[in-house]
C-alpha cells in the first residue's frame, strides 16, 4: 500500500488518525502565538520559573505549581492551548471520517476542525467509559488529557503534565490502549500526522503490531508549508 492508496481508505472512512503536537503547530491560541510542542512548553516553564533549559517538561510543571500554584498553571495551560485561529490544513483533516481519532495533545484544534466543517466529534479522556466507544460521532481520543477539562483537580491526575499525575496511571493502563490496538488491527490504514513517536506506550503498542507497520505512514509536521500543501492536494 502506498500514501495514496491510505488517503483513499481516509475518504472512504476506513482509517485511523493519529496526531502530535507537529499537527497542531500552525494553529494560534488566546494569545496569538503558535500552539507550542511539549519542548517548547517545557522551555516557556523552565524560563518562568528561572530553571535550566534541560529541565524535563514533568519537573518544570512541579516547579511551576510549587512556586505559584495549580491555579495558575491551569488558566496558562488555557491560554496556551485554546486556539483562536486554525492553520489551513487543518480544516481539511476535519473533513475526513477518520474511523477513530488519538492525540497526545492537549489542545482542541481536531474538535474546531470538525465544527468548522459542521460534523460532529466527541472528545474523549482516558478516564471516560470505554463503552462511549459504540457512539456513532467520530471520537477524538486525547491520550495526555484535554484542555477544556483541565482544572486544579486533573492536573494531579487525567491530565499528563506533573510527576504526580503521570503515577496515576497511563495509557497503557487504561482500556482506551485496548481500542487502539484494535482499531491499528481494524483499520485499512493509520496515519500518523505531526508526532515524534517519543511516546514508550505508543511505541510498544506499534511493535507489538507487525501487521499494522505494514499499513501506517508517517507524515511530517503540521507547521510544515510542505504537508499543508500536500495536505489541501491529496485530501
């Protein structure tokens, strides 16, 4: 199968998606500023509190709430990624009938895809039932937590930033990874748009999966004018 023949099984909504920050890159928030991968966010942290650039993005994020509290990460987190403008192709994503949707970002700019295409979607967290997964709105499973759920309280839980919450449990654990392995073994084809594969869980599950190596592709980062073009032609 080649990259051709995968968009063609997107179309005919026999494939998965799955995105990482790379997707989200062009995208703007409630400040105007490109969304920011987990580096990036790790950096703006790092430097707000007066650490070391090579700090990890866990640590700078207990840090951050030691010296000035969970409140105030969360309305941050808010205003880093609540997006008020979307990137181009973006509006092109959100009209395909992708089968299932995973991200590990935290932003919401697959839902305003869809909405800008008026279709439905249904955001979806690791803690939410699993039978949720017989819904008829194509769903977008946010691995690390979503940010129009992010409060005070998720923040040492769902949602995947502090050492604490990481301990709670990850995708791994939860009985979305279950879907996903089905889904890569269910579907006519995965592509994987804008992520690092820096993620062990999801790498595992790959793998694991020698028959779905064989139908996923890897495109570059959404930031990138390339995949935009790419992206609006083959789409």
């Amino acid at each position: 199968m080649d990259l051709i023949q995968a968009i063609e099984h997107a179309i005919d909504g026999n494939a998965v998606l799955f995105v990482g920050s790379g997707f989200s890159r062009s995208a703007k928030n409630l400040d105007n500023e490109h969304l920011k991968t987990g580096g990036e966010l790790a950096c703006f942290l790092g430097e707000t509190c007066g650490l070391s650039a090579s700090d990890s993005l866990s640590d700078v994020a207990d840090f951050y709430v030691a010296k000035f509290g969970s409140t105030s990460l969360v309305s941050l987190l808010r205003r880093q990624f609540q997006v008020s403008e979307l990137g181009p192709e973006h509006f092109v994503f959100g009209r395909i009938p992708w089968k299932r949707i995973y991200t590990t970002n935290y932003d919401h700019v697959v839902e305003l895809a869809y909405n800008a295409n008026k279709q439905a979607i249904v955001p979806i967290s690791l803690e939410d039932n699993i039978r949720r997964v017989g819904e008829r709105s194509t769903q977008c499973v946010h691995i690390n937590g979503f940010v129009d759920d992010v409060t005070a309280e998720t923040l040492s839980s769902t949602f995947k930033l502090t050492d604490t919450s990481y301990s709670s449990g990850t995708f791994a654990d939860s009985a979305w990874a279950g879907q996903f392995r089905h889904d890569i073994s269910a579907a006519n084809a995965v592509l994987f748009v804008g992520y690092s594969a820096a993620d062990l869980d999801i790498k595992r599950i790959l793998l694991a999966s020698p028959e779905g190596s064989r139908k996923t592709f890897l495109a570059a980062c959404g930031g990138s004018p390339t995949l935009k073009q790419e992206s609006i032609n083959l789409f």
